[in-house]
C-alpha cells in the first residue's frame, strides 16, 4: 500500500514556495501533508496530495521540477515511544529510513507518519509483519 508523494525542487527565491502552492490551488488539488527540507540555495518541497498525477502536470506546467516517489503512511500511536516503536521495526529489519515527516491532523488516539526508506516494498512488509497497520490513499482521504 504505497502512497505517491510529490517531490518538488524550490529555488530559495521569495515567492517560489507560493506560486507552487498556487499552481495546486488553481487545478484542485488538496494538499493534505508537506515537508519542506531546505539549504541556502534551493529546497525540496514533499507533499502528499489528492491527485498526485493532476499536481506533476501542473507543477511541470508552471516550470517546476518535480518527482513522484512511492512512500508509506501509518498509524503512530500518540504517546511516547510511539515512533520508537515503528521505527524499532525497520531498524530490526535493517531498513533505512531517508526521512519522515507526520500529518497535521489525527485519526482517533493515533497520529499518522509518512515514511521514505530505501526499499519501500521492504518496508512495507516489515511493518506489516509486525502488525503495523500500513495505510492506503484511501485511507488518507478519508481521514
């Protein structure tokens, strides 16, 4: 249950991030996480989006370079150590985790986490073997 994600490569220019935003807004599409990672000179834009295949072209269309990725999303439960414990899971497994970030909003007493490693169909099957819950775009919509 792969989720796509939209990488986005940002000069750091004033007005860049908005007008990628605003190329989203004008097609439609609902933005429901970001991560922004960032130097001095460019950053990466990483969302997940309702209509991953709508935002490339309107990305592209708007001069932006863009990728789509395969990522997970699961449920962390909300209290301490409940992202020790998922990323126990891989760390056993000897997956690499390449970055993660978490959704703004909660699904009951669990919060949700978006996971990037280096194998993500390894991933998958570690977290579900260990009876993690991996979630699908469906499930992120109606979240």
């Amino acid at each position: 249950m792969k989720l796509k994600q939209i990488s986005v490569f940002l000069e750091n220019r004033k007005g860049r991030l908005k007008n990628a935003i605003h190329a989203l807004s004008e097609e439609g599409v609902n933005i429901r996480a970001l991560s922004i990672a960032d130097t001095s000179e460019f950053g990466i834009l990483r969302m997940i989006v309702s209509d991953p295949e709508a935002a490339r072209k309107a990305l592209e269309k708007k001069n932006f370079v863009v990728r789509v990725n395969d990522v997970i999303a699961v449920e962390v439960p909300d209290e301490p150590g409940g992202l020790d414990g998922i990323l126990g899971v891989l760390t056993e497994r000897d997956i690499n985790v390449e970055y993660i970030y978490a959704f703004v909003e909660k699904k009951g007493e669990k919060a949700v986490v978006v996971i990037r490693t280096e194998d993500v169909d390894e991933g998958i099957r570690a977290l579900e073997d260990a009876g993690i819950p991996v979630l699908s775009s469906e499930d992120i919509y109606i979240l």
